[in-house]
C-alpha cells in the first residue's frame, strides 16, 4: 500500500472518530441525565407520613426544633426563605438549602416537600423582574416557572414536588373564560407541561398541586370543581390544605359531614389523598385541647379510612404555636404539649420515637 493511501486511510478514521464524539455530546445534551431523588423512597407506599413545620418554642433554637419532631415525623414543608419560585433553586442550593434542607431535615432522616407558588400578593401573579406585563399565558413567564422547577428538581432532587398551592383560589377568582390571560386553564396547561419535563428528568418525583379545601377569609368551603380540569394520570396524589373550623358551620369536629373528603374523590377515582396543612385550633372557642385532639384522631379514622380515603400524607402547619394569640401549634409556645401532641405520637408511623419512613 502506497504511502498516500494509508494517510487517507487515517483522516477518514479520525473524521469518522470525530463524528462518533460529536454525535454522542449531542445525544448528552439533548437526553440529560436522569435524576434521581436524595430522600429514599418509603418502603411500605401505603404508610401514613405525618409532617410538620418544626416552629421552635420560646428559647428554643431552629436546630433543636427539628431534632425535637424528627421521631415523630417524615417530612418538612419547604417554601425557602420563604422564596419566590425564581429564587428557589437558588435559596435550595446556597446556605439556606445546606442549613435547613441538608442539616436538619435530611440529616435528621425526613425529607423535604418542596412548594412552588406562581401565587403573589392579593392574587396576582407572581413574576421575575424584567419580564414586562407577565400574565399566565405569557411565553417568558411561563418559561420562567418551567425553569425554576426543573433548576429545583435538578439542585434539590426532593421526592416529593408541588408546582403550586391553593390553586382553586385563582381558579375561582379568575375563571377559564376564553381570551383571559390569567384564566385558569392556562395554569392547567402549563402544570401538565411541566409534569411531564420533571419526570423525564427524575421518573421517581411525586409531582402535584395544593387545594384549599375552605376559602378561610370567607368562613365557607372552597369550589373544587376545578379538579375536573385536570389531567388525572398527572396529579401524583391529591393534596389539600384544610381549616374546617373556618367553615361558618362547623364549629366541633362532631360538625363535619362524614363525607367532607370523601367527596373529593369522586372527581379523582382511586386517588391517593394528602394534606400540606390541616389544623384544628385548641382555642376555647372551638372546644380547646380536646376538640383539637379529636378532631386529629377523626382525621386518620373516620373522616377518612373509615370513607374508604387512601390517606398519605398529614401535614400540620407547624409544632409550636407561633405566639400566644396563636392556638393552631400541637405544643404550646413555652414548651407545654398539648393533647393533640399525644394523639400525634400516637398515629406517627411507629408511636415508638423513631419515624417509620426509612
């Protein structure tokens, strides 16, 4: 063989090498890597995973707190510091997410239920500066809150992830009229986009939104008719936020209809069911401590086992009252335990002081 044609021989080989390399940077770029998420996921699916904020009791510190409730539950709300949508990856990777989310959640064996709100102050939508007259069917705001839950799911990896909260709110201020920018069905659209970039990106993530089960301001129950927009193969599990007691109706737990969740499912057959917050308060006016305490016993049986509800997830608000005008805490500002406190301990996953989730 001639010496010209070996060297021919050699640049087609690099080329066809070349080619090879390039072709498989671009398979990279265009199919990431899966991600799968840092909190393991429960062995037993059918347990129930109790959660609360862990609000520290007067003198208490944030890292005592948390040390305080992880016997007795499995996950943390997560709004950040609080954070826009925009700035919580952000918030998540920094030395926020190191403190709160790696040191005393995940280190103390819960995991984080991450919340995304597209939600602002006195319902309008919340936006990143620069994106001029944002609405929900605006191209760039929605890119935004696209990119801010995959950049979450990328940087955080949670188990569980809500892409908005009490959504029926907007939905019932702004309806699904057509030719409205902020109408409802754009949220919808926009959710079931984005559920299905997150689980491309990480199979494994729970992904759903909230509903407020009362409109709380209104003292009435809230319209969730709005569940019948939804796609129900991308709503992972049904969540609520519930205050029943701020129905004008209901002053007892005795005074909540049987089927006041049980109700729900009908628009989600077969649906597991969770709540991001549920209280009763232990104010005297509401039956004190111990009305408090059935109305969380009732919440695990008959209100929602007993109607054939699979319940997953609780979520109280947070573990200690805030302040001493506050009576939604299951422990007292200065450290006293309630009676619901009790029950609590009772109906966490093993009521021994360790959390039944790992």
């Amino acid at each position: 063989m001639c010496y010209p044609a070996v060297m021919k021989i050699l640049a087609l080989s690099l080329i066809t090498l070349c080619f090879i390399l390039v072709s498989s940077a671009c398979q990279r770029s265009t199919h990431p890597a899966i991600v799968t998420p840092a909190d393991p996921i429960p062995s037993s699916p059918e347990k129930l995973l109790l959660g609360t904020l862990p609000v520290p009791a007067y003198g208490q510190s944030f890292a005592a707190a948390y040390r305080q409730i992880a016997g007795y539950a499995s996950f943390v709300p997560v709004w950040g510091k609080p954070s826009p949508f925009y700035e919580m990856a952000g918030d998540l990777s920094g030395d926020w997410g190191k403190v709160f989310v790696a040191e005393y959640i995940r280190s103390n064996n819960m995991f984080p239920i991450i919340h995304l709100s597209f939600i602002g102050t006195g319902m309008t939508l919340a936006s990143p500066p620069g994106i001029a007259a944002p609405f929900l069917d605006s191209p760039a705001w929605r890119q935004a809150y696209k990119k801010a839950a995959l950049d979450v799911t990328r940087t955080s990896r949670p188990l569980y992830l809500s892409l908005g909260n009490e959504v029926n709110r907007w939905y019932e201020k702004y309806g699904i009229a057509d030719g409205n920018h902020n109408g409802f069905q754009h949220y919808v659209s926009l959710y079931e986009e984005i559920y299905d970039a997150v689980k491309a990106l990480s199979p494994h993530t729970i992904v759903f939104c909230t509903f407020a089960r009362e409109i709380v301001s209104e003292n009435r129950e809230a319209d969730l008719t709005a569940l019948q927009l939804f796609n129900r193969d991308k709503l992972d599990i049904l969540v609520l936020t519930s205050y029943p007691h701020a129905v004008r109706e209901i002053n007892r737990p005795s005074d909540i209809p049987d089927d006041y969740y049980s109700r729900l499912i009908n628009y989600l057959p077969d649906k597991n069911l969770g709540f991001s917050e549920v209280a009763w308060p232990s104010l005297g006016t509401f039956g004190g401590e111990t009305a408090q305490a059935e109305f969380l016993r009732t919440l695990c049986g008959h209100l929602t086992r007993d109607q054939g509800v699979k319940l997953r997830l609780l979520g109280w608000p947070w573990l200690h009252d805030i302040d001493n005008n506050d009576f939604t805490g299951l422990i007292r500002r200065d450290g006293t335990p309630k009676l619901a406190y009790s029950v609590w301990k009772e109906i966490s996953p093993t009521g021994d002081g360790t959390t039944g989730n790992k």
